[in-house]
C-alpha cells in the first residue's frame, strides 16, 4: 500500500473516531430522550410513537375512549383503555402529560 493511501486511511480513521466520539459531547443538555405527550390531545399516530407499548391498535382506542368519555384527568385513566395495563402506565408515567 502506498504512504498516500495509508496516510488517507489513517485520517479517515482518526475522523471517524473522533465524530463518534464526540456525538454525545455535542449534544445540546437538558434534552429529553423521550417524548413527552399530551394523552388528551395528541392523535393516533402521536400517541403510538411516544409511548411504549402502545401501537396503532391500543391508539385508536385511546382516540375513542377520550373521544366517547372526555379528557383523561391523569395517567392513571388510561387505566379504562382496554389494552392498557398498568405496567403501559407506569412505564410511560414520565411522558404522559394531561393538561
């Protein structure tokens, strides 16, 4: 392998290590890694991307539950949904917002 060639992998190298090394270190802080969502506004498809556990099925009667009986006053009355447990609550607790 010729010294140009070498000398090229080598920096691709060392950049490449430094971009991933330095990823988390640019990351803007206070940032939440998860998403947060209003349960009595958010849709259907909202509401199957920010909360685990819960997909188009288990949305759809979130959407017609709230629809049919109101807005949700806590975390805990999604509890009525059928399909969500309290181990979907609890698990998503820090990203269910109601107001």
């Amino acid at each position: 392998m010729s010294s140009r060639i070498s000398s090229m992998l080598k920096a691709l190298v060392l950049a490449l290590t430094l971009g991933f090394l330095s990823g988390p270190a640019l990351a803007e802080p206070g940032i939440d890694a998860h998403p947060v969502v209003n349960i009595n506004q958010a849709g259907e498809e909202e509401l199957a991307e920010a909360l685990d556990g819960v997909g188009s099925v288990t949305a759809k009667a979130i959407v017609e539950y709230r629809r049919e009986n109101g807005a949700f006053d806590s975390p805990e009355a999604l509890g009525q949904v059928a399909g969500v447990g309290p181990a979907t609550i609890e698990n998503n607790r820090e990203r269910i917002r109601t107001d």
